[in-house]
C-alpha cells in the first residue's frame, strides 16, 4: 500500500510512476483516492471543528450554572453539536474503509531500473547461463518422459481431484524431496534461517501481502471458515510479524521458507499448462528477507545471486529477465524472473525474485526502530524469491537432463540426496 502522506505531496509524481504499468483503471483508482482522502480529512476538520464548539458551549454551561443561570439553550445546542458528531464520525468511518480499500488497489511505484514494456513479449534478457540444450536426438517434454518411466500418474489423480493434479510415483517422488532438502542446505549455509509456516491463513493477514484481485484468481478458500490454503510460503512469513515493531539490529531477517503451496492458477489460459509444469499443489522452498530500507536493493541482488548458483551448481540452463513495466505484479517494485530452456526450444519462468519495498510492510503495519525506548523510524522493506518450485526444478531436469535411451540423468549434486544417478525403465 501507498503511503497517503507520498500521494498528497507528490501526486504528479506518483501519477508519473503509475502511468508506466500502461493500465487506465489504476490511474482511476488513484482519482477516486485523492477525492475519498480529500472527502475524510474534510469531514475531520468539520468534527475538530464541533468539538472545539462543544467544548466551549461546555465551558459556558459551568459558568452559566455556577452563576445559577438558566442553561437550558446551551444544553440543547451541546446535545446538536454531539448529533453531528456522531453522524460525522459514522461518515469519517467510511471514507477511512473507502479510502483504504483504494490505497490497497494501487499498486507498488516501480523502480527506475523496470525496463518499458507492455507485456512478457517486452522483459529485458540481462543473462543467459548453461548454453543450448545440444541434443543428437529428438528430445520429449517431461510428461511423455515420466510416462514412459512409469513415474506419474495423471488420469487417477484427475479422477480422484480433478484436472492439474498428478501421483508423483517412485524415483520421481524422491527427487522432489531431494530438490527440497538440498535446497534447503544450499541456502542455510548462506545464512537464511529454516521456517516452516502454517499452510493456512485468515484473510486479513492474507490482505498485506497480496492483491485483492488474487483472492479470486489464485487461493483456496475454506469453507465456512476464515482460512485460505497458502499459495506460497512467502504470504505466512510475511504477515507473521504484522503490526510489530522490530528493532533494526535485527535487519536484516532472512528466511528460507518451505512448504506446498495451493493455486487455482484461475488465468491460466492461454499459457503453457502441460503436464506439472503449472499445477494446483506443488513443494516450494522460498527465501524471504524483512531489511531497512537503506539494503533492500543490495539483498534484491544479493537473493538473485543465490538462485542463480543454485540453478548453475544443478547444471540447469536458464536465463533471467528484467520483468517489464506492463507485465509486473502490483506488490513489487522491481522483480527478475529466471526462465529454464525447455525441450521445445523456448523459455519459461522457474521463479522469480521480487523487492516490494514497503508495500507490504505498510499494509501488515510492520516498522522498526533503532533501540527499545525510541521512536519508530519507518516500515521495514520485504523480498521474496523462488529458489525453488520443485515442479518446474523437475521439469527442468526431466527435459534437460534426458537421455536418448529414454533415461534421465540426476544432476550429481542430487545425487546424494536421492540414493541413485538416473531415472530409467525398469
């Protein structure tokens, strides 16, 4: 969420920074909040107003009676003044709920680095690792692979869940596993500190770290409850520090969150949805970093780092993008993608790495100051990054690593973690 006090000093500016995600509505949406914002502190000033008026008609009651005077006028033009109060407070109470359901449909202001751009079409190439895929045969994708070597099983689970589930059997369930725990050793001995979180949440810790439009378009809502499945492991580390106070000898806090993550992946059509490539349950372990403001853009880089070795130390060929104006999220102010080379010959993403500033922080009311007893300095910055959706970490192996015999290679860091070095027919 915007800072208010940002977009009533400076709303060219933010204007201007909007204009760049090429979207209409949001400059709508900035209109209607300046005129909501404008409409509350007007009915402030008119309650301040009342109660200046209030307290003197209460002043001259007491002298009035002190003096044993009639009062009976100024007791009747008290109890007015205290009507309109009320009535104003009801209609400052909904331009505050009107003003902030507004603000929090307003995406994050971009960095200036966010290449121009209307769509994916438009994301900025700034490396490619690993070179071309080289192969002397004609390559399969993952799900004719895994089919093949017996080691998924679509038509039951479509049966038993419906479409975008899948029985992962065997070797191919044990590699998942071994994509988890060896990413998780990989980051820890970077320092990230291992959090599981609940796989639940209720909606209003769901509302500081997503936009409302995904509580259609993506989560699982519990029925009769107050509960939606996470859609990742990002969303219930973010919100566990909501309206606290951290203290910046504390900053930053990095995390490497692991979970399975729940998507309706509703707005899906059009993109590539073979076999797990996009799906509704997936493991996925995550880094998340709470920081000042002053290292966000230093751990930006610094977590993009990170996936990348961790990508280049599996031997899996990939390039990352600069995400386009037009084709970033709402919550981020810069976000990279990493694209893997699929069999096909084209490019997809296989996670990505995103700095919301304070857009986060601001709608969980997460700030931090310098010592205990001191004021509040500001809200604190929040990064996340996939280092790994084991689906596609999956994908990626099964199409990379695949042989012309129909077997499939273990990327020798794996090894250990699964017990053998290929996937084969038996």
């Amino acid at each position: 969420m915007l800072d208010i006090k940002m977009i009533r000093e400076k709303p060219s500016e933010v204007r201007k920074n909007l204009e760049r995600r090429h979207d209409p509505s949001i400059l709508a949406r900035l209109d209607e909040a300046i005129k909501a914002d404008a409409e509350r502190r007007d009915v402030i000033k008119q309650v301040e107003a009342l109660k200046k008026k209030r307290n003197e008609i209460t002043k001259e009651v007491s002298s009035l009676k002190a003096k044993g005077n009639d009062a009976k006028k100024e007791l009747k033009d008290a109890g007015e003044v205290a009507a309109k109060i009320s009535k104003l407070d009801i209609e400052q109470a909904k331009l505050d709920e009107k003003t902030k359901l507004l603000l929090m449909g307003i995406p994050n202001l971009l960095h200036e680095s966010v290449p121009e751009g209307k769509d994916d079409t438009d994301n900025a190439v700034v490396k490619t690792a690993g070179g071309t895929l080289g192969f002397t045969f004609k390559p399969k994708n993952h799900l004719e692979i895994a089919l093949a070597l017996g080691l998924i099983d679509e038509e039951r689970a479509s049966k038993v869940s419906g479409t975008g589930f899948f029985y992962l059997k065997e070797e191919l369930a044990i590699l998942d596993m071994a994509i988890v725990r060896y990413t998780i050793d990989f980051l820890r001995k970077r320092g990230l500190k291992l959090i599981e979180p609940p796989f639940m949440m209720r909606k209003k810790a769901y509302e500081g770290v997503v936009s409302l439009e995904d509580f259609e378009n993506v989560m699982y809502k519990i029925e009769d409850e107050d509960l939606y499945m996470i859609a990742t492991s990002e969303h219930p580390i973010g919100a566990m520090l909501g309206d606290e106070i951290v203290l910046e000898k504390d900053l930053p806090m990095k995390f490497v969150g692991v979970s399975p993550c729940f998507r309706k992946e509703i707005g899906a059509h059009g993109k590539y949805t073979k076999g797990i490539f996009r799906v509704h349950q997936f493991n996925k372990v995550e880094q998340f970093v709470f920081s000042r403001p002053e290292d966000s853009w230093k751990l930006h880089e610094e977590l993009q780092k990170n996936s990348e070795e961790l990508l280049e130390s599996l031997g899996i060929k990939f390039r990352v993008v600069n995400v386009c104006t037009g084709d970033i999220g709402s919550i981020a102010a810069k976000k990279y993608d990493i694209e893997f080379l699929m069999a096909d010959g084209n490019y997809r993403e296989i996670g990505s790495n995103s700095n919301c500033t304070d857009y986060q922080a601001r709608r969980l009311g997460i700030r931090y100051k310098e010592k205990e007893g001191m004021a509040v300095k500001g809200f604190v910055h929040t990064l996340n990054n996939t280092a790994a959706a084991t689906s596609r970490v999956m994908v990626a192996i099964l199409e990379q690593f695949q042989q012309a015999d129909g077997s499939v290679a273990i990327p020798a860091v794996l090894q250990p973690y699964c017990g053998f070095a290929e996937m084969k027919r038996k």
